[in-house]
C-alpha cells in the first residue's frame, strides 16, 4: 500500500504507543478519583498537558483537552460569543469545522464576512483591516489550509486582531507538530490542534485559550479541565498526543526539510511528466512541506482516485470529509479555480513514512494512469477540437 | 464510495470506449461544472444499433454507467433501445450507491439524445422518445 494521505490522518507514532499502553492496563483510574492510583493518573495527564503548552509556547493552564479538532473550533467560536450577537469574520478557505459552525451562526442572526484570499490560498492582511467594525466579535483564521497547504500570514493577521482587542483564533489542525508555532509571538488568542494529524491517536484534541479570555463552556457536566469543559479525560488519547507531538517536535528539524524535498520532487515531476496538470496553491515556505495538490485537467477526480485506490495507492480529492460530495471543492473555488478545474484536482499528502521510494511508485501508477483516463475523457476531445 | 464489483470492473474496463467517426446519431448530454458530461455514438443499419461507442467525463460510476448503456444498447432495434432505462442500467451494474443515482439517468439521457439525433437526421419519429432536454 501506497499511503500518501497523512492530510487526512496519520500512523499512530511508536513511542505514542508504547506511551499510552501502560494507561489502558494498569493505569485505567479515572483522574478525578481521590484514591492513589487516580493521583498517579491525574499527574501523568498534568504532565501531558505542560507538554503539549510547550509544544506552542503556551502554559499549562492555558490548554484544555477535547475530542478533536472540530470540538475545539466549535467551542473556541461559539464560546467566545453572546446573546449580543454582532459580526464575525473568517477566511474563505476554512475547513468545514470552522466555515459550518459560521454558516450555522449567520442562521442564528451573526453578520459573517468572509476574507478573500489570493490564488495562492493566501489572505491578504489588509482585508481582515478592512473588515473590521465597532461589532465585530470574533476572528477566525486557518492556520494552513488541508487541501492546498497554504500557510497564512497569522503573526500579521494576529497583530492586527489584537490591536483591536478583538479574540483571535486558528484551526491549526494540519500546522500543529509540522511547523514551529509560538502562541505568544504569533498573538493567537485560541488555537485548535488535532493529534491523529501528527502522529497522535484518533479521537483527542486540544484548544488553546490564552489567559483572559472570556470563553464559555460549551459541555457542562463535571468539573474537569478547570470546569471549562466536563466529561471524563480520554486518558490514553492525552498520553498518546503528547508523546506523539514531543516526537514530532524532536524529529521536525530534519522531517520539515525531508518532507519538503519529497513534495517538491513529486510536484516537479508531475508538471513534467503529466501533460496538462497545473499546481494548486503557494510554493516553498508557504506551503505545508507535506501538501501537494494537482489539478489533473479532463480528467475527473474522483474517478482518478477510484483507479488509483485500485491500485493500492491512498490519496484524496480536497478534504476527506467532502470527498463524497459531489461538488467543487470551496477552497479551489475561493481560489480562482473555474468549477471543472476544481473538479479534477487531487491531494496528495506525505509524512514521516513516505520515502523517495514511494515517489518513483507513485509517478509508475499516476503516469500511465493519467495518460488511460485523459483518452476516455470527452472533454479532451472538447479541447482538442476547439485548439483545431 | 462503496461500489459493487461489476461498477469497478467497468469503470476499471471500460467496455466500448472511443468514437464512431461515421455515427448514425451522435449524444452528449451533462454539463461539465456539474461534474459529469457524457457522449454516446450509436452506429444504426436497418432499424439495428450496430455499435456503440462512448467518451464520458466524471467519476468511476458515470464510466461505468456509460459502458454499460452501450453494452446493453448494441445488437438492439431503435424501439428496444428505448427500453434501457437508468433503472436497467442500474440493475446490470448489481446497483449504485444513493449519491450516484443520477449517473444512471444521465446515461439513459446520453442514449435517448443520440436517439433523437439519428432520428432528426433521418426525418424519423420514434415513438415513446422525448427530445433531449436543453441544457
């Protein structure tokens, strides 16, 4: 098998393993219990939790445990908000577990305005100055986009929500444990992290709430994670993420500089090799190192994937959570892109397993496979007998 | 996209891929911002579709949709060919999953519209056949 979708998730790191099995066998205690054993619990997940604050440069008591990164987001933008209602602003590029919470809250009566972005994925600073109002309540920027790997301007989109005073936070699900991040010198408010996008377990999370923010609960219950947000830690997936982002951090010096070099082989091969493909979005540092996204003209993406799937090679058209929706991807479209081209588009996604290797196999399956398809496609014949 | 395996085995094979160059009747229905756009050739001697040919632009079920309509077409009378429906289709591919339904339909669109262009060329009148719809 050829796996080059780590966008979506990622092989759980060894050492996050062999971290978490201790805690689904003799150390199962529920932390909040007052007996021993919970205590020895309680403190392990103290230290996963200081951990992961200085994975971003935060304090301990500035991250709170979730399910994932779509609770995080969902509690970062409705928790910052009231009865008061007023106007809200994000990017045109968020993956849905931001755009979805804000279209749910302009139904709810929020004014929404959402910030263009370039051809490269990229929002220009100068819009979010643009955008603001007297009312505007929240701002909410992707810190790298999933399908393109457009990395955002955040220090610049940061400084400027902050001179507003206005609360600032980022879905930094595919950033988190691949890029360097800095909470503090960025002027992030709230940050949401994922940790099966670096290796974690599936099914943990983290939002990042700097001191003094005003943030409601979203889950009442018990008093957990400071009565901020209840329900029972998912002990194992707090263990497994903070050993897998301490990883990611120790391996991110030469992976970063690793990984890049993979993508920009694979990018340069397929421009080459394929005929009419063409590159979505930013290139070198403003792009995820593991993020390559091609659009495959006349060639129709899903049915690209359907064949590269039957020949053991993992791969995605956009998001993974839109890929059985038969519409053009938002980001594409946000980005210029004309509704056909997004069609044909396919991301490709490499991470810590991903060798030189499975590149020389995957242009041996794509180029034969482009060619097949590119000559059962009516609309190449289209192009071709409108060039005559 | 949980497809069954007679759906991967013509959208993997397509049967009857490419173009009639002296077509009887030539379809294409669909349109490309929608994601599927599919042509159909039909070559027709004595009332007798004698080959089918297809090109199609969409996902594994739109091919194989495709494949499978000329598969089903060829050897038929104009009238018989009016008997191959998007459930026919459907049900000679073992079914298609909810989302790709439309696949099917469009299918039976691609022959019904190159129907209809034989038959304007002809100066014919098929009975039960709907001209195509307009894009």
């Amino acid at each position: 098998m050829l796996y080059l979708d780590n966008a979506a998730t990622t092989p759980l790191h060894p050492k996050a393993l062999e971290a978490m099995m201790p805690y689904f066998t003799e150390f199962f205690a529920n932390p909040s219990s007052v007996y021993a054993p919970a205590q020895k619990v309680r403190a392990a997940v103290g230290e996963a939790r200081q951990s992961i604050a200085d994975a971003i440069g935060a304090e301990r008591d500035e991250i709170f445990f979730t399910s994932g990164g779509t609770e995080a987001d969902n509690w970062a933008i409705k928790g910052v908000l009231d009865s008061r209602g007023g106007h809200i602003i994000t990017s045109s590029v968020e993956h849905h577990g931001v755009l979805y919470v804000f279209e749910h809250l302009k139904k709810q009566g929020f004014e929404v305005t959402y910030l263009p972005v370039d051809t490269e994925g990229l929002v220009d600073p100068a819009s979010l100055e643009e955008a603001i109002r007297p009312d505007t309540r929240l701002i909410s920027v992707i810190f790298a986009n999933n399908e393109v790997g457009s990395i955002q301007p955040i220090k610049e989109l940061g400084a400027i929500a902050n001179q507003h005073g206005i609360p600032f936070h980022t879905d930094a699900v595919q950033a988190v444990g691949h890029l360097p991040i800095d909470v503090k010198a960025l002027g992030i408010d709230m940050l949401a992290l994922s940790a099966h996008k670096f290796y974690g377990p599936k099914g943990i999370g983290a939002l990042y709430v700097k001191r003094g923010t005003k943030l409601a609960p979203v889950l009442h219950g018990g008093a957990q994670e400071n009565n901020r947000r209840a329900g029972t830690e998912n002990v194992t997936g707090i263990i497994g993420m903070a050993a897998a982002l301490r990883a990611s951090l120790d391996e991110m010096p030469g992976e970063f500089t690793r990984v890049s070099a993979l993508r920009d082989r694979l990018i340069n091969e397929i421009l080459e090799k394929i005929p009419h493909t063409k590159l979505n979005g930013a290139t070198g540092e403003k792009r995820l190192p593991g993020n390559v996204n091609i659009s495959f003209s006349f060639i129709e993406g899903e049915l690209f994937l359907s064949h590269l799937s039957m020949n053991d090679c993992c791969v995605s058209t956009g998001s993974a959570c839109s890929s059985n929706a038969h519409e053009p991807s938002h980001v594409l479209m946000a980005m210029g892109l004309d509704s056909v081209l997004a069609n044909c588009a396919i991301r490709f996604s490499l991470g810590r397993v991903n060798t030189e290797a499975d590149i020389t196999n995957l242009m041996s399956i794509l180029q034969p496979t482009a060619e097949k398809l590119l000559k059962q496609s009516v609309l190449y014949d289209m192009h071709l007998k409108n060039k005559r | 996209m949980d497809y069954s395996e007679k759906v991967i085995d013509h959208f993997m094979n397509p049967r009857n891929v490419g173009e009639i160059e002296d077509a009887s009747g030539v379809g294409t229905v669909g349109n490309a911002s929608c994601g599927d756009i599919m042509r159909v050739f039909l070559k027709i001697e004595n009332d007798i579709i004698i080959d089918a040919k297809f090109k199609t632009f969409g996902c594994g079920a739109a091919v194989a949709t495709s494949s499978i309509a000329t598969e089903l077409v060829k050897g038929k009378t104009v009238t018989e060919a009016l008997t191959i429906t998007n459930k026919a289709v459907t049900e000679a591919l073992d079914g298609l999953p909810a989302p790709k339904r439309h696949c099917s339909v469009l299918a039976e669109e691609a022959l019904h519209s190159a129907l209809w262009d034989y038959a304007q060329k002809n100066g014919l009148t098929i009975e039960g056949l709907e001209p195509p719809k307009e894009e």
